[in-house]
C-alpha cells in the first residue's frame, strides 16, 4: 500500500484544531468571566464539558468509525467548524456554551481515528511514525492554545479569536475532505490492510501482554477477517472482543493512571505552585513548555521505541520519570522548570506508544475508543483527588507521584 502522509497530515491538522477549540476559553477565564457577566465557575463549563460528554460518546463514536469511517471522521472535522461558528453567531455565554458542546460532540470521532488513519493511509513499516504524528497534532493543538488565547482574546472583545480559531477549523476540514477524496481507497482494502497490520502486530503485542494465548493472537490476527465478513459490527460483541483482551485491559490501565496525571498536573499546576511565590505568568510559560516537550516526545519517540520493541520498557520508565518529577515538586516546587519538561515528554509522550500498542491488537476504532475513555475517566477522577488536597501542595503532588508510581503494576 503507497503512503499517504497528506491525509495523515491533515487529520492531524483536524485534531489540532478540534483541541484548539476545546481550549480557546481556558487560558482567558478571568477575562471571559468578565465579557459575559459570569462566575469563573461557570466559564469553567466551557471546557469540563469536554471530558463529560468524552465519557459518554467514546464507545458509540468508535463504533461509528468503524460502520463508516471516512463519513465518520469528516462528521468530527466540520461539527468542528460548525461549532466555531456557533460561538461567532452571538456574543453570547449561552452561544459560547453551545459551540463547545458541538465541538465536544465531535471530539471522539476525531480523537478516536487517530490509528485508522495510520492504518487505511500508510504501509506497516510506517504506523508508529503516522499514529506519532497524528499525536502530535492533538497536542500541537493544545500548546497553540495557550498563547494564543491571552494574545487575541481579552475582557474587551473575544472576537479575533474566535475568527482565528473558525478559520483553522475549517481550513483543516476542507484540507482533509480533500485528502480523503483523493485517496480512492474501498472499504475492503481498508479493511484488508487492517487485518494485514493486526495479524503483523500480534506477537509482539501477545509478548507485551506478557504472554497472551494463542487463540488470543489468532483473534487479533482475524479482526480484519471478521470486518470484511459482516458490512457492520455488532456493537456489544465487538467491545466483549475488545474487552477481553487482556493486554488492552491493561494498556488501558496505563492510560487511566498517566493520562490522569497530566490532566490534573495541567489543571492545577498554577494553583499548587502559587504558594510557593511561582506567578501565574511563570506557571503559564511552564504549563506551555510542558506541553511543548509532549509535542516533540510525541512526534519523535515511539518510532524508534517501536522499532527496537522497547515500547514496555519505556513506558516503565516513563512511570517512573513522571513519579520522581512529581516527587520533586512536592519537596522543591520553586524549582519546578526542573521537572516540568520531563514529565511533558513522557506523560504525552506515552500516549502514541499506547495507541500503537493497542491497534497491534485490535483494528477496531472501539479499542482505540477504549484507551481514550481511560484516559478522559482518569483525568476526571485523579484532577478532583488532587482538587481535595489542593490546599496542601506537598500532598497533592505526593499523590500524583504515587499515580504514576502505579503504572509500574500494570506496565
């Protein structure tokens, strides 16, 4: 099968404006609780709402694009523009809110085509480096958001802004519907390459399982099979397949606990290191170089890592690397530049070593769907844990080192 990194760019290019829009209002709370007359509270909804419907949409939009992937995606891309729109239409906080909720909505379709793509667009020997791309442009979207909101958006006007993000989203959609269009592929060869790359990937990932059955690897190899065999997958038996896979389970675990911690180390990080005489604009430029590392760790490491089937190895080391940073934090959290970077390129980092793990053992967008879910489930439950004990840095941070600590059990 030829390459088609353009339509691999150009998804990339989708999630990064999906996730651009996610955090248009984040960095600005203050002064979006001032241009709608809100509490800051409320202007917290307009990216909560995100992992909320996240929790509730993965497993039906995976299922989704595995009925009608390309329909699927591009549903995601432009619900993405659409929603951008909506929030132009009025200057409005219920305009606001209504925007996200159909940028959110589409999320998981976009989020959960990230190893499809890879799939249906490049040849085995290249997955890991696409599934690291199409990562990298899901983070990208965030670092973009950091800066961009405090430069355009302000108590005064939000209107630039929210022009700039509308004109992202849909140039990226009209770039992807292009791609796609061109690439001519049928569903049998999609699935055909699929089943090719499953049965490829399966001993390696039997071995990550530490030890998976034979019948195990022989299911995982057959997924293309049994898609080609049936127009659409039955959804309850296609997540008992996915399910019982003993080595998604625990991937899935993995990206629960570490997901969980760079979701609460971005929520809270500013507030944790405030007492320490760490500034928001200083805890700001240090979220931002966090997620930068992520990007580039993202991009660059599970290739390699994939290459030499060091992908175990260095999501053990990750654990690691992301408890000691965490631990420092608690002892030293005015030295955090420290810290910061290393925890950016492991935690994010991890998550395309997880995705390609995954998609060795299953085609399916519902394992993929799966190991989001985790992720967005774990970000929800370990930022409120960390919520409770915000008032005591120290053991705030103690507790997220222990999370990812964790990982070790089920890496």
């Amino acid at each position: 099968m030829p390459a088609r990194w353009g339509t691999v760019a150009a998804y990339a290019a989708v999630a990064a404006a999906n996730q651009l829009l996610w955090l248009t209002y984040a960095p600005i709370t203050t002064d979006v609780a001032r241009h709608f007359d809100v509490s800051e509270a409320a202007v917290g909804w307009l990216s909560q709402v995100f992992p909320l419907l996240y929790v509730i949409l993965a497993i039906p939009a995976g299922l989704a694009l595995d009925r009608r992937f390309r329909a699927a995606l591009l549903a995601g891309a432009w619900l993405t523009a659409f929603g951008g729109a909506v929030r132009l239409g009025s200057d409005t906080f219920a305009a606001a809110l209504a925007g996200q909720i159909v940028i959110a909505i589409a999320q998981p379709l976009i989020l959960n085509a990230v190893t499809k793509v890879a799939v249906t667009s490049l040849p085995t020997r290249s997955l890991a480096q696409g599934i690291s791309l199409g990562s990298a442009g899901i983070f990208a979207g965030t670092a973009l958001a950091l800066p961009l909101g405090p430069l355009l958006g302000d108590a005064e006007s939000l209107t630039p802004l929210l022009v700039v993000d509308l004109v992202v989203a849909v140039a990226a959609a009209v770039w992807l519907t292009a791609a796609m269009a061109r690439r001519g592929e049928t569903a049998a060869a999609r699935v055909g390459a699929g089943g090719e790359r499953a049965a490829a990937g399966g001993e390696g990932a039997a071995a990550w399982a530490g030890g998976a059955s034979a019948p195990a690897r022989s299911e995982a190899a057959a997924a293309g099979e049994g898609a080609a065999a049936a127009p659409a997958f039955a959804g309850r038996a296609e997540l008992r397949r996915v399910w019982a896979d003993r080595a998604v389970r625990r991937l899935a675990g993995v990206a629960f606990l570490g997901f969980g911690v760079f979701v609460a180390v971005t929520t809270w990080l500013q507030a944790l290191l405030e007492p320490a005489g760490v500034s928001d604009e200083t805890a700001g430029w240090l979220l931002g170089a966090m997620v930068l590392a992520g990007v580039v760790g993202s991009a660059v490491l599970p290739a390699p890592l994939a290459r030499r089937g060091k992908e175990r190895a260095f999501l053990r080391v990750a654990a690691v690397v992301a408890a000691a940073g965490c631990g420092f934090l608690a002892i030293a959290p005015g030295a955090a530049f420290l810290a910061v970077v290393p925890l950016g390129v492991v935690l994010l980092g991890s998550l395309p070593v997880i995705l390609e793990l995954t998609e060795r053992r299953s085609t399916s967008s519902a394992a993929t769907a799966l190991i989001w879910l985790a992720g967005n489930a774990g970000g929800i439950v370990v930022a409120v844990l960390v919520q409770l004990t915000q008032n005591t840095p120290a053991a705030a941070f103690s507790l997220l080192a222990v999370t990812a600590a964790l990982v070790l059990t089920v890496a």
